[in-house]
C-alpha cells in the first residue's frame, strides 16, 4: 500500500489523494469510530475532556464534527499583494507541539522579506490549533472536498517538513513534494534527529529524497550521519528555539520555583521520569512498555535510598499526555523505605513553564534515549540516566534496533549515560549533580531557515 493510499484510510486527520475526492463522505457512524480508534490522541487536544466521553456514548453530528475540527488537518495560506517577479513560494508542515511556535516565527520572517511572496502552511494536530489563528494568514476549506484540494497548486521554490508522527501530512509530502507539488528543493527540519529514527520518518533512509537535512547542533548533526546515515555534506546545523529559550534560563531561580511547586526542600536529591506512550514503542507484551521502564527506575531509585539511608531521595513522575487516560501508573508508595518519596508532578505541569521547571528542580533526568529531553538535559546543566533496559522487547533492545550506535554516541560524549539495569541507576541517583553550562548552538534558527528557504546567503 502507498503512503497516499494509506494516508486516505484516516479522516480529515491527514490528508488524501486526488484519487479519492469521488469517494463517499464518512457519515457520523465512520467518525465516531475514527474518534474511538484515536482517542489517547485526541484527548489531551480538548479543553475539556469530558465533550469527547459524550461524543463516545452519545454521538451527535454537532459534537463529533466539534472534535474533528480540532483533529484536522488545516491550510493556512498568506500572499503578498503586489509581489516582486521572481518572489519564491514556501510550502511549510507542522503537526507536534514544539514545531507551532517555530512556523509561527518563520512565517513571521518570511513574511518580512520581499522575496517572498506566497506561504502555504499544513498543520493539525496541537500544532494546527496554535497556528490556526495566526495574524496574517488564512484558513482555507471547501465543504466535502478532501484537504489535498485546498493546496494552492505549485510549483513551491522551496517545501519544508518536520520531525513528525507517521499519522501526520510530513509523509504525504516526504512523498509528494516534487512530483505533485513540484518542489524545487526539499528541507527536512529534525532537531533531535532520534526521532526520525523512532517515527520511520524515511523509511529505508532514501536521504535522495530530502535536499538537506536541518539539525539543532553539533550532537543532532553526529547521530544523523552515525545514527541515520546520512551524508554528510546533506546536513546543515541551524540551531533549535527549544535550546534557545533553555540557554536564556536563570537555572538556579527555576530550580527554587520548580522545588517550591513539588515541596521539596533544597536537600532532597531529586530524579525526574519522563515518561512516554507504551504503543509508540511496543504493542505488544503482558506489560505496557512505559509501566515496565517506570517500575525498573523504581527498583533502582529503591536500591539507592536503601543504599544511602542517610541521604534523602525523590522520584517525581511525569506521565505522557497521550499515556495519562489509558495507561495509569501503578501505585508503589507502600513498597519504599523512607528516605524515598515517589511525587506526582501531573499536578504541577500544566504548561510548558511549569514542565522547565520541573526539569530545572531535579538533579536527574530518567527518560527514554529518542527523547527530546535526553538532549535537552544537556542544556539544562542536568545529568540524564538513558532507560536502556535489558529485556526481549524492552527499551535497550529496542533502542539497539532502532537507533544503533546513538547509545555510543550519547556515551562518548558524556552527555548522557544509558542504565541496562536497576542497579546501574544506583550511581547516577546517589551522586547526581548539576553540570556546567554548555557551549550555544547556532541561534535565531527562524532566520536561518528562512534564508535556506528563499535561497539567500546563510551566515
């Protein structure tokens, strides 16, 4: 099956292919199940939850179609009135978070400069609510034609894709750029390139595709020529917002503020579980993937406390939006000595402000080695323990599957160690300490990409 063919078995989430405009509209029964069938996706999107419990067991078309509206795939578009005759035409995706206020500032920039005189941005997901009412730009839809129509026709001067889920439009035009959209030059923006790796963003890593491959700094260049293979001369370093806003950090004033949200003295060494959707990982096995990672962390926070009974320890565990309604933690307080604490800090990361903070009030960082925050660590000062655990069909075989010699590289580095067991934990947690600041990648990565894109001098 093609990625177009596949792409089309979704509604509205993604986009379909020009074959498909004469097929019948999904009545309210195909929404329904396309809602049940993507529910720990769509849940954290809702502003309030309980409009997706009541569309489940009492569907309406007014309450499905409210939360597809917020699911779908969107077409922002911006034209300058009275462009220059060679103004280049950018077509951009964005679908994760951390991508939103990254288009926003590009098209902010793009918008500013002469060269430019068409943009046509695709996004959903979060992303498509935090762009969709960008100033400057315009929804674009027509009623009961697929989402490909609504794409101002090419040729685009330049098309830029992100690091993104496989259920996202970046595969539709991975595949479709050139030849539907006749794109004379393709970006692809991974700044923590792991993820690439984890989300098949290129399947048999067909680098010809892409005419250049966008990282955030020195390490994210390394894992993409040791880790994805590819070549060299294709990747460019332009920087990350993300590591931008991190380096503007009062660490210390965050530590205080973070520790203050959790109650948690100053004395108390603290370790941070990021957690992560089992199924992006694992579908399969008596225990989700997530649950067995978070329960080994405890075992070796455990055998540390026990260890050092002098000294006093906490756990606080952050569970992936995606993963919080349909894969609940289990409950292991009863089980801990009592110099460890197991915090919640669900209650306190309600943005992302009050995630830095949590992550600036530990002296450890746990989380899985394609994490974001397995790079970030390493801006913020922080020590990070790679869950790497032994095991047929746990992280460390996994991670060897998917991302071979990225362990290595995190290793040789030193910025980050990988732990195959509990009590490879014990070290890290009894002597976890904060790290000195590191050196800047490139900054104002929003201008870089925007040169890149019309084909103007980079420096």
């Amino acid at each position: 099956m093609s990625d177009i063919e596949r792409i089309g078995n979704h509604y509205n989430r993604v986009l379909r292919g020009d074959e498909q405009r004469t097929q019948p509209q999904p009545d309210l029964t195909d929404k329904t199940n396309f809602i049940r069938a993507h529910t720990a996706e769509i849940r954290p999107l809702l502003p309030d939850a309980s409009t997706l419990d009541q569309a489940l067991h009492e569907p309406t078309t007014k309450n499905v179609e409210g939360i597809l509206q917020t699911f779908e795939t969107k077409i922002l578009t911006w034209k300058r009135e009275s462009p220059q005759p060679d103004a280049k035409k950018i077509l951009v995706e964005a679908s994760q978070p951390a991508n939103a206020p990254l288009v926003s500032q590009l098209f902010e920039h793009l918008r500013a400069d002469p060269c430019c005189g068409e943009v046509t941005i695709i996004t959903d997901n979060v992303a498509g609510q935090k762009l969709e009412n960008t100033p400057g730009m315009t929804p674009v839809r027509t009623d009961k034609a697929p989402v490909i129509a609504d794409i101002p026709d090419g040729p685009y001067d330049s098309v830029l894709i992100m690091d993104e889920p496989v259920n996202s439009a970046m595969p539709f035009l991975r595949e479709s750029a050139r030849d539907v959209f006749g794109a004379k030059k393709l970006f692809y923006y991974s700044p923590i390139p792991a993820a690439s790796s984890r989300n098949s963003a290129f399947p048999n890593k067909n680098w010809n595709a892409v005419d250049m491959f966008l990282v955030s700094d020195d390490f994210g260049r390394d894992l993409s020529i040791s880790v994805l293979d590819v070549p060299a001369n294709k990747v460019e370093v332009v920087g990350s917002i993300a590591i931008e806003d991190i380096l503007k950090v009062n660490a210390e004033e965050r530590r205080t503020e973070g520790r203050k949200k959790l109650e948690l003295n100053d004395g108390v060494t603290v370790a941070v579980y990021v957690g992560f959707p089992s199924n992006d990982r694992r579908v399969s096995g008596d225990v989700p993937l997530n649950t067995s990672t978070y329960l080994k962390v405890v075992e070796g926070a455990t055998k540390t406390a026990v260890q050092n009974p002098e000294k006093q320890y906490a756990l606080v565990v952050l569970t992936h939006p995606r993963a919080r309604a349909v894969e609940p933690l289990p409950d292991v307080k009863d089980k801990l000595p009592s110099n460890l604490s197991i915090v919640n800090g669900d209650g306190v990361n309600r943005n992302p402000s009050e995630f830095a903070d949590i992550m600036y009030a530990s002296d450890l960082i746990c989380c899985p080695p394609t994490s974001t925050e397995a790079v970030f660590a390493y801006y913020r000062g922080r020590s990070v323990a790679l869950c790497a655990f032994e095991g047929a069909g746990e992280l460390g075989e996994l991670t060897e599957k998917d991302y071979p010699k990225g362990l290595g590289l995190f290793t040789e580095t030193k910025k980050g160690t990988p732990i195959k067991n509990p009590s490879d934990f014990v070290a890290l947690f009894s002597y976890a300490h904060q790290l000195p600041k590191p050196p800047s990648p490139p900054t104002q990565v929003a201008e870089r990409l925007k040169k890149l894109l019309l084909d103007t001098d980079v420096t």
